[in-house]
C-alpha cells in the first residue's frame, strides 16, 4: 500500500508539519521577548551548563523538521512493506515536535 493512500499516515505527516511551523511562528513572535543569553543545556542537577544566544533556540525548529522529513522519507518505502512501520515512522515524526515544543517552552517560560 502507497502512503498516500493511507489517511492515518498522511494525516500524521501533515499534523508534524503543522506543529513544526506552529512551533517555527511561536518562536519566531517571542524571539523579541526573550533575553539576550538563554541557557540551552542542563547538567543532571538541572543546572545551567551551556548558555547561548537567543537566537540559537531556532535551531530547534530546524532539527525538528529535518527529523520530521528524515522520518517521511524513510516511511515512503516501509509502506510498501509494512504499512504499520510506516505508520510508526510518520508517527515519530509527530512526537519529536511535540518534545521539542515542551522544550522550547520550558526555556523560554
């Protein structure tokens, strides 16, 4: 079966899609907003280890959608193959947005 033709993946893709940019626009509004310097990486303590500037924080849009595409195009031909692989490589291509929005969130909150 052709991904195209399944509706539960092609509404998967576009959901992670859709949550890229929404995390994409709501970075790029706050950018702004935010101090100078935000601490980008945290030790086991929770402690600050690595503090840059705001705008490296738009990376992580960025990684997102790459893994996001990364995961589509590897699904495109497991579908063939196994239509559940395909579905759970599209799937991870939702939930690796919806980590890094509870990231962003939790640096810039």
């Amino acid at each position: 079966m052709s991904l195209r033709r399944d509706p539960w993946a092609l509404g998967l893709a576009v959901l992670g899609l859709t949550i890229n940019l929404a995390l994409l626009l709501g970075l790029l509004t706050r950018l702004p907003e935010l101090p100078d310097l935000l601490p980008v990486h945290f030790n086991v303590f929770g402690e600050p280890d690595l503090i840059d500037d705001k705008r490296s924080i738009l990376r992580l849009p960025i990684v997102s959608t790459l893994v996001w595409a990364g995961n589509l195009v590897l699904a495109i031909p497991a579908a063939r193959l196994d239509r559940t692989l395909a579905r759970l490589l599209v799937g991870a291509g939702v939930l690796v947005p919806v980590l890094f929005v509870v990231t962003v969130f939790r640096l810039i909150a």
